[in-house]
C-alpha cells in the first residue's frame, strides 16, 4: 500500500506542541536581569522600532533612530511599577553588557 503524504488529525490527547508564551510576544522578549546595582526590566529594540533618538546614560553618546538597542528599567523599585516604568532608559547593547 502506497504512504500517504498527508498529515495525520491529531487526537485529543496529543499534545506535543509547545505552548506558545503571548505576553513574551507581546512584550518584545522582556526579560529580568539581575546585576549588582538590583534586578532589571530588560528588552531589545529593533532597528525598526528605533524611532526616537535617545542618549545612553552607559557612555553619553546617542542612541541613534534606527539602531538596536535595549530598553531598561528598575524590576526591584521602591516606589512602585509605575514609577520604576518612567525612568526606563535606553542604552547601546554593547554600554548594557559592560555597565551598570
């Protein structure tokens, strides 16, 4: 009997699938870091999000529109979410990893 190519229904019960994460897609693959200066809110930015230029407080050099970078901000502050969101910074991949 000739193999069939089409694909098998799958039962109920089969589940070998990951299930897919929707706030890791939704959030841009944020991330907590934990580093000596406290725990890290942090997510990448792609050159197509870049839309804004920004200073990096790592060296004080631009963060130029269009350029990947990382977005971070405090997961540990004492003033709350809200506060902790606002002063969110963007720095260079390269001034994240050797800073703070």
């Amino acid at each position: 009997m000739p193999r069939s190519n089409r694909p098998r229904r799958r039962g109920a019960g089969d589940d070998d699938e990951p299930e897919i994460d929707l706030s890791r897609i939704l959030t841009g693959g944020r991330r907590i870091e934990h580093r000596r200066s406290g725990s890290w809110n942090v997510q990448s930015v792609s050159p197509a999000q870049a839309v804004k230029d920004y200073v990096c407080p790592g060296c004080s050099l631009p963060v130029v529109a269009g350029t990947a970078h990382i977005v971070a901000w405090r997961a540990d502050g004492l003033m709350g979410e809200a506060s902790d969101l606002a002063g969110r910074r963007h720095w260079h991949s390269h001034c994240w990893k050797i800073g703070n």
